[in-house]
C-alpha cells in the first residue's frame, strides 16, 4: 500500500479567478475523479480553513495499492486534464508519497 499526499498553495488571483474561488473550482475537479479514473483505494481533498494559520490551501491524501497503480493513476487523461487546471492556480505543490 503507498500513501500518496499533496498539498498546494495556491496564487492569489488566477484564470481570472480568486483564490478561494479556485479552491473550490480545484476541489470540485479532484472530486469528479474519483470513481473515473481507476487506482485510488482512500481519496479525499480539503480547502484549509485556517488560511492565516497554514502554508498550504488545499490537501490531497489518497491511498493506492501499489506505485504501479499510482503511476497509473498520474497519467490517465482525466487525472492530467485537472492538472492542467491545477498547474495554472498554484504557486507551490509539496508531495510525499509512502509506502506502508
């Protein structure tokens, strides 16, 4: 099993959007993931609610069966279509990934 999290912060103002509106925008696409693109096993995504308090505004933990399932799931055209979206609103991404 590998645990796989993501987190991002993201610019203030991007695709002609506010940051907050972006989070919500970045969630809904992550979300519609899961259950299309095949590998996940646990997928869950958070906006920080704590903006002052955090380095990071959006979470990503998820958990596949393998690193072959992950990389799977790192190319498949909907996973890269929300990166798209993603790379254009953040600023900074930090990812762990682990095995457990």
């Amino acid at each position: 099993m590998l645990k796989h999290i993501v987190l991002w912060k993201l610019k203030d103002e991007a695709a002609g959007a506010s940051k907050a509106e972006n989070a919500v925008e970045m969630k809904k696409r992550l979300d519609a993931l899961v259950g299309v693109v095949p590998g996940p096993v646990e997928f869950e995504v958070g906006i920080n609610i704590d903006p002052e308090g955090g380095v990071s505004d959006i979470a990503l933990y998820s958990v596949f069966e393998s690193r072959e399932a992950l990389k799977a799931y790192a190319v498949h055209p909907k996973h890269v279509e929300a990166g798209v979206f993603i790379k254009q609103v953040a600023e900074e991404r930090r990812c762990v990934d682990y095995e457990f």
